[in-house]
C-alpha cells in the first residue's frame, strides 16, 4: 500500500508557477560583477551625454565576470549589461557621446558598439580571427580604441590600427606593421587633424626605447616612421599620451618617465621633432593616467610620494605643474593616494586624490578643480566615514563634479573596495552600496532557523529554571488577546499560510524565525573576495556580512580563498545553529596555510568569541601548510577533519569526545584523494591508522589505485548527494521489485584523454573503499575541452555532455543528457547494497539501466531536488547557457522508458514511451522573465514540507524560488472554500445544538410510556 502511495505521488500535476507568485515564492539578485579596476581602459567611470541643455550620467564598466555594465548613480540600478561569453574576454572599452565600444577576444578580435542608454548592440565587427590573436600580458595591452570623425579607430594585436564607420561597423581601412614578428609593439592611438599616430615601444638590451609611426587620416597610409632615442623601464606605465581634444591648434605630445625625468616631445605628420623637453626641479618615480590625456591632464607622483598635476601647454610646447597635493607626500599617518579625474557637465575636468587618515579614521578626498579662480584652480577637501571593517580597503577611485554656484564644489565618488562592494558617495554622504563580491560567490549552504518561540526566547540555550519559566508564560498572556483576534479571524475566513505565501515575517525583536513550512532558512555564503554572508532565502536580503582576517599575513598581504564550508551545529542541537568555513590563507611572500571561520549563522558573530562584531573576522590557523581534504562527520557532535600535507588527520574541535568518535569511526573511514604520478593526476584510495611511535595524529595511507589508460587525466571528482530515502526500490508493474544500488561510498569521476586522436573524457563511478568500477563511459570531448556536468543522487546519475559526432546513420550534433540508473543483481534480488561491505562477494552484483536523450541547450549547472523525507519524487534542476534556469520532471529522465507503445505493467509504473527528445516546456522554466546569467553551482534544500524543495542558483546572479516534484499534497489548495468549510461544520455544530434536547426530551417520553 506504501509503494502504491509513493507511486500516485510520482504522476501527481508538478507545482507550477503563476504570475501572481512571480516575486512571492522567488526572487532575482541583478548582478554585474566586481569592477576590473587594475587598468584605466576597463575601471568604472562617469559618462555624462545628451545636449547642452539637459545631460543624464551613466556609471560605466566592465567586471571581472566579463560583463559591461551601466549603473544608475541615483540609486545604483543596472541601466544594463551585456554579458559576453566566457571566451570572449572583455579587454577595454571607450566611451563617447551616446555610444560605448569594447574590444574582447584574443588580442582584440571582435569591435562591439553598444548604445549607452539602452544597451542595445549597433554592430558587431570581427577586426581578425581569434586564432590569429597575440597574446599580451596584460590582456589591454597592445590594444586601444578612439573616435575620430565619424568612425572608431581600434589598435589590435599591438600591430595593427583599423577604422571602422561608427555607425554601420564598415571597415574603411586598416593599417598592420610590415614587420609584425619585430619587437615593436603598439599601445597607444593619437588623432590630429593631419596624422594619426601609433605609438609604442621597442625592446633593446636593458629597456624600452619609443617608436611612431604616423599615418594619413584618409587611407591609413604611412607618412612617416620613427624611433625616439629613450630609456623607458616599465612599457606599461612609463609612458602616455597628452592631447587636448577640440583645440586643433595645440598639438598632442608624446610623454614619458626616464630615470626620474618626465620627458615629452611633439606629435608631427613627418616626426622631425624629436629632441625632448623635460619637467626640471623634481624627481619622480611614477606616471598616473586619470582618464584625462585626451584632455591633456596627468598625475606625476614624485620620488617621496607627492602628487603632482602635469597639463600640456596651450602652445604645445611642453608640460607644466599646475597643482601638487599638499601633505600627499609618503607618511606614516595616512595610506598611498589613489588619483582620480573626471568632467562635470560642462566638460571642466576634476582630479581628486583619495586616501585613509590614520589620524581621523576616515577616508579623505582632495578635489582640484582647474577651472575656477581665473584658470589658477582651487581645491576642495571632504572626510567622509569609509567602513573598513566591512569593505576592506578602497581600490580604485572614479569622480564626478559639479560647480553649482561660485566656488562651491560638489564630488561624487564611485569607489570600488578590495571585498567585491562599490559605493556611491556624495560628499560625505553614503547614497547607496552594491555588494557585487556576491557575483563572486564559491561556496553556499542553507541553515535552518527555529520557531518564533524558541527563537525569541532562545529556550534550546539550555535548561530553563521553573521560576523563569512561570515568569515567561505570565508575560506571554499579555499577547493572549491578540492571538485570540487572530485565530478568530483566521478560523472565520480560512486565511492560513499556503506553500506560495510570502515567506518573509517582519520582526520588531530582531530575533530570526521561520515561516510556517520553513521556507525561510538563511544561506551562509563565501566569496572569492574574503568576505562571508548572511542572506535571507525568503527576500535576497543580507542579514551580515564579515570580512574575514588575514591574521598575520595582513603584514606583508594576502588572500583567503573559501575551499569548504560546514553546518556543524543546527536547531535540532539546540541554541543558535553554527557554520565552519575551511579556507586556505595563500600570502604574497608564498607562505600557505589553512585557516578555520567558526560563526554564527544567524548573527555572523565570532562563535569563538575571539572577535568582536564590529572588527574584522579573525580566524584560527589549524594548520600550517596546505589542506589536502576535509569532511564532516556527522555524528553525536559533528566535527569536522581536515589532511595536511603530510596526510596527517586534523580535528576541529579538538575535544577529547570527538577524538574518541574519530578513533572508533577510523577503520571504517574510505576515502579517495588526488595525486600526482609521473605529471599525471592519478586517484587513490587511503584509509587511517595510528601509529604512536610516529605521530600522536592518524596519518591516511594508500590502499587502492584506479587504473586508468596512461593518457587518462583525473579532472573532477564528484561525491554523491545524500538525504533521506524513503524507498529502497522500485515495484514494477508485475508485481517484481527492483531494488536501488545505494551505496553510501560511491562517487562519480571525470577524466580527460587530450593526447589521444579525437580527445574524449571519461566518466566513472567508483566505490571509495576499494576501488571498485561501478560504471564507466567514454564519450567524446568538445573542442578539446570536457566540459561535462554531472549529478549523482542515490541510486540515480544524470551527465550532460556535447557530441559533435554524426557519422552514424540519423545521428547530429548536439547536447546529450545520459541518466543512469543502478540496481542491485536482478529482478527481486535483495543485495542490501547501502549495508555491504565493499569487500562483500556481492558488492559488485549490480545491474545498470542506461539512456540518452538530446537535450536543446547547453547546461553550466545541475542539481537534484531533495526533500525532508525522499518520500516526493526528485526532479533534476538545470541552469541553461541562455540564462534560464529549469525543471526536468524525474519521468522524463527514466532510462527503463520503452521504445515502443507501452503496455498496460508499464503503464501501471506510469512509464512513457521513449523520445529521444527532451522538450523546452516553457511551463518547466523556474526563472519565467528573470534574466539568471551564468550560473555556476545549484543547491538544493528541504523545506518543513515533504512536497517542497528550495532551489538556489548562483553565479553572476543571484536566484531562489521553491519547487514541488510531485505538487503540494501536504497541503490544502489556496483554491480550497475554507470558508464553506467552516459554515459547514458551524451549521452542523448549531443543528446539534438545538436538536439534542430534542432528542433527549423524546427519549425521556419513551421511557414513560414503556
């Protein structure tokens, strides 16, 4: 009767998504990535367009998730964003006017032009085929892009200077160096009225000498060629450009930095000019380009740190000071200066200088505007409260001004922080803060939240006394009548919580508790960027946030990078439920060590108490060196061990009770682990020992090897997903039973073979404890690359993969989805698989069911759904390369579908006929309208619900929404009439009433006249 259940479950409707739940059940995090703020061409900037009469600004910028992006200044909204793909690196964008342009791809392949207040695509232009492209490091240069009239000049592959119509994409010339295998390598494009000119350096013995090449305007032809004699050190940013764009009569200048000297000659079509003049009375040790060159403006840091502002001459003829920052000087009392420029509406340039007081603690801005005081310039200055203990450090700096009255001044700064958050400052105040780090996140896990009780009054804390118990329930019955009301009113109209109500609860005591299903958990995530968050999964909201420490490392600098994060404590343990986050600390003098994040999930306090709230988040170095793995058991008390190098066993917390567990739990302890053989990776097998007489630790050791062909590499492992399983095996339609292969050691393995003709990859299935094959594939590799998505639950696997291969009889290209299905020995064979030994005779006696289908799209992510009990059926939940996120209901994934009509046993296991195919159903898209860009992981969670699962998607966006494999039998439909209900049994409960004396008074005129 329980399996018939289970089975009528499977067929039921799946829970779909209506318009009215869009918002309710789900949400959408619109992402765009952390700024590339390492170079001038790609940081984030403030674009001004329209007419003299009205301007509108944009903030503008491409991100290290390969996204070029308009925000709003007003309230930090994406305007929008192009998402390019992954191979199609953005190198540089240009703005101008109403257009912004990109270069991407190897050395510059592919010219884009975007309109900048929609983001629409006016034309795509391929300049030379990526396999031509040069590789420079950095990837911007040898690349550069202006306007000039009406077309768009792009420098490639430091060799090559193309004109292409701004409007149409049409080429009208290009221009490549004859000697492109010489050391010449362009960087820099000049226009002027009678030349335009590529600029670049050329490698000699010791350093970098200039060289020119002008070209004519009309056809690219050359007009003249030259080397300028010079000593240049870092070709990077040792020297620019300075031209004054709209006076023809000033002409550009070619400016560089040698041997502390800022050196310059003139721009001229037949490059006679080439004898220098150069800055006298300061020594200076750097260059800085502000965004300003085309307006004849640069920073010039001096050799003791002082900033300098350089301006081309009105005659041409040279450069001068025109301002330095007082007190910008090196000093113990503040921070390096970050220079900045920008324009206010009227096209007047700013240039600030931004850095921390260690004096005042707070961030400070010096603001030069050149154009007030009869041309002589002022500066203004503003402190404004940075947060460091939540942002990190300030990186990199963009400026907008305003000169709304005389000498008032008014900055707004967009700054972008070493933790992944950009911030809008006007003056010194805060205006909005977009935590892009999250575009960034590499590891997320849900954590349960306690009752409304238990949460506010904290009872799981531990034993509570009867005084303070009898205090309690006296101050509770203030709330009596309120509750009275409600549950009134609820019981008169029926208006209960349903699975698609808001799960959000508004709390005034700000304690955390869940909804009535527990759809409202918080997801502890971690960043690339060293920052960890609380979110709540009911509305994208951030609980807290901690930046975490670097310890020690913070003297000389560092990075921590997440590798794996564990609930080591939940409500059901009582108390405030608790997280572990493994990283690896990976400093700049190449010092690596392993360091452990103990929080709290609900508030992200320091569960060691080590650290306050306020400050950043210190944690505890446990080992020093790398980690080579790390696991949780899940015992009594959950503890988690962690590999060194040596392979010696860690535990945290090092308690003598968890050491106990661990030593009783060693024998039984499978694992495999990476390693390299000969140059290539290999996968063994290792158990743990101990051996006093060596260390007072367990030390793993090999016990088995997978063999694999010699050109075989390993490229990912993948451990099963585990949960609860309600039903360990399958009753077919006559009356048999299949019985599920679940055995807890099992783990997936993909492998490539790229020295073999065509390439392929490999994907097994592998017991843990003895090495055992389980299943294997071979399938063929795409563009030299596997990239094959897998999931693996239960008795069930699910791999997605391309296959470019149609030389069989009605095959194509295309995407395959593969689902297997594994089963102990034969029809009504009881194995017992999930309690076997590995070394049993049976271990192996397993019988697989295979198919493949084609699937539409490409997958960059997939996860099975789960439940609190296994009961519902699971559905397998992908992430599209089109930036959709879908449901593939299990039913459509059975490999036991026939290939024919399908007879009455197999219609009563509710099996479909095979096709090939797997449909697009719209119905089946979770996302709907949102656009979920890029998602790289998928992680599902049971809610209180046996129907529900949680779904959350992440990669550039951010995405949640609730699923219901076998639709919500657990709970009434909102379209059920509770109202009707409750007259019902009102109308009921009054007809007793009345007729109960009825009823007695007849029985008692009986008994009279018996």
């Amino acid at each position: 009767m329980f399996i018939f259940l289970l089975a009528l479950i499977c067929v039921l409707p799946t829970w779909a998504l209506h318009e009215s739940d869009v918002g309710v059940v789900d949400w959408h995090k619109h992402l765009v990535g952390v700024p590339l703020a390492g170079s001038i061409s790609s940081a984030p900037i403030f674009h001004r367009f329209g007419s003299e009469g009205h301007t509108q600004s944009l903030l503008l910028t491409a991100t290290l998730n390969n996204v070029l992006a308009a925000l709003h200044p007003v309230n930090g909204s994406v305007a929008w964003r192009h998402v390019f793909e992954h191979e199609d690196r953005i190198l540089l964008f240009h703005k101008h006017e109403h257009t912004v342009s990109t270069l991407s791809g190897l050395g510059g392949s592919i010219l884009r032009s975007f309109d900048v207040l929609t983001g629409n695509l006016i034309f795509e232009k391929w300049l030379h085929k990526p396999e031509f492209g040069n590789l420079l490091e950095p990837g911007s240069f040898g690349k550069f892009l202006t306007n000039a009239g009406p077309g768009i000049l792009a420098l490639t592959n430091g060799h090559t200077v193309s004109y292409i119509h701004a409007t149409t994409g049409e080429l009208i010339w290009t221009w490549t160096s004859s000697d492109q295998s010489s050391l010449v390598i362009y960087s820099r494009v000049v226009v002027a009225p009678d030349a335009i000119y590529a600029v670049g350096v050329a490698k000699s013995l010791q350093s970098y000498t200039l060289h020119i090449t002008a070209l004519s305007p009309e056809n690219g032809n050359i007009l003249a060629t030259a080397d300028i004699p010079s000593s240049i050190s870092d070709a990077l940013v040792d020297f620019t450009t300075l031209s004054q764009t709209g006076a023809d009569t000033i002409p550009a200048r070619v400016v560089w930095l040698e041997q502390g000297s800022v050196k310059s000659i003139t721009l001229s079509p037949n490059l006679k000019s080439r004898k220098p003049s150069a800055i006298k009375n300061a020594v200076y040790k750097q260059l800085v380009d502000v965004g300003l060159c085309e307006h004849g403006h640069l920073v010039g840091v001096k050799e003791d740190g002082s900033g300098r502002i350089l301006k081309l001459q009105d005659d041409g003829m040279g450069l001068k000071t025109i301002w330095e920052f007082e007190g910008s000087a090196t000093s113990a009392d503040s921070t390096d200066s970050i220079y900045a420029g920008g324009f206010d509406k009227d096209g007047h340039a700013y240039i600030s200088r931004v850095y921390w007081s260690n004096i005042l603690k707070k961030a400070t801005a010096d603001v030069f505007t050149g154009h007030l005081a009869e041309g002589r310039g002022i500066l203004t200055g503003f402190s404004f409260p940075f947060d460091t203990a939540n942002h990190g450090i300030i990186n990199h700096v963009a400026i907008d001004g305003a000169n709304p009255s005389g000498w008032n001044v008014v900055s707004r700064l967009f700054i972008t922080t070493s933790t992944g958050a950009v911030q809008f400052w006007q003056q010194d105040t805060l205006k909005w803060t977009r935590e892009e780090s999250l575009a960034a996140l590499v590891l997320a896990e849900f954590v349960e939240l306690s009752e409304r009780v238990l949460s506010s009054t904290r009872l799981g804390e531990g034993p509570e006394a009867f005084f303070t118990r009898a205090l309690r329930h006296l101050l509770d019955l203030q709330d009596l009548p309120q509750y009275l009301v409600r549950f009134t009113q609820r019981f008169a109209t029926g208006s209960y919580a349903s699975a698609s109500s808001s799960a959000s609860i508004k709390e005034d005591d700000g304690h955390l508790s869940r909804d009535t299903f527990g759809f409202r958990q918080v997801i502890v995530a971690a960043t690339a960027f060293g920052k960890v968050y609380g979110i709540d999964s009911s509305n994208g909201e951030i609980l807290w946030s901690r930046v975490l420490g670097l310890g020690w490392a913070a003297e000389v600098g560092g990075r921590i990078h997440p590798v794996k994060l564990f609930v080591t404590k939940t409500v059901s343990n009582g108390g405030s439920p608790e997280v572990v986050l493994v990283t690896q600390r990976r400093a700049d003098n190449s010092l690596v060590d392993t360091v452990l994040f103990h929080l709290d999930a609900l508030t992200g306090e320091d569960a060691t108490k080590k650290s306050a709230k306020a400050d950043i988040l210190q944690g505890l170095d446990i080992i020093a060196g790398p980690l080579v793995e790390a696991h949780l058991v899940d015992e009594e008390s959950k503890f988690i061990v962690l590999l060194d190098e040596f392979l010696q066993v860690n535990i945290y917390p090092d308690t003598e009770e968890n050491r106990d567990a661990f030593a009783n739990l060693a024998p039984s302890v499978h694992f495999p682990l990476r390693t390299t053989s000969a140059g290539q990776r290999r996968l063994a097998g290792h158990q743990v020992t101990l051996n006093d007489q060596v260390s007072d630790k367990f030390v793993a050791y090999p016990t088995w090897t997978l063999s694999l062909p010699a050109e075989e590499d390993i490229q990912t492992l993948i451990p099963s997903t585990r949960g609860p399983i309600a039903s360990i095996g399958k009753v077919l339609g006559n009356r048999t039973t299949l019985y599920k292969y679940l055995n807890p050691r099992l783990f997936a393995v993909l492998t490539a073979s790229h020295s073999v003709s065509p390439p392929t990859c490999g994907v097994y299935l592998v017991d843990g404890a003895k090495g055992s094959l389980v299943y294997h594939a071979t399938i063929p590799a795409n563009a030299r690359a596997c990239d094959v998505k897998m999931a693996l639950t239960e008795n069930w696997l699910v791999y997605h993969y391309y296959d470019d291969d149609f030389s069989a009889t009605g095959q194509s290209k295309g995407y395959r989805m593969v689902t297997v299905e594994l089963y102990e020995g034969q029809t009504d064979e009881k194995t017992r698989s999930s309690d076997m030994s590995a070394f049993a005779g049976e271990a192996m006696n397993v019988t697989t069911h295979e198919q493949s289908y084609v699937f539409p799209h490409a997958i960059t992510a997939m996860s099975a759904t789960s439940t609190k009990f296994g009961i519902s059926s699971k559905d397998l939940i992908v992430a599209t390369k089109d930036h959709k996120v879908q449901s593939i209901p299990g039913r459509m994934l059975n490999p036991r579908r026939p290939h024919r009509k399908t007879t009455t046993e197999e219609q009563e296991e509710f099996l479909i006929q095979y096709d090939p195919v797997i449909p697009s159903d719209p119905r089946r898209v979770l996302s709907h309208n949102y656009d979920v860009a890029n998602v790289q992981q998928i992680v599902t969670t049971p809610a209180l619900l046996e129907s529900t699962s949680l779904v959350f998607a992440y990669g550039l966006d951010m995405f949640l929404t609730r699923v219901a494999p076998s639709s919500t039998f657990d709970v009434l439909s909102e379209n059920f009439n509770k109202a009707q209900l409750v007259l019902t049994v009102s109308g009921l409960a009054v007809a007793i009433m009345i007729t109960r004396p009825m009823v007695q008074r007849k029985k008692l005129r009986e008994k009279w006249y018996q």
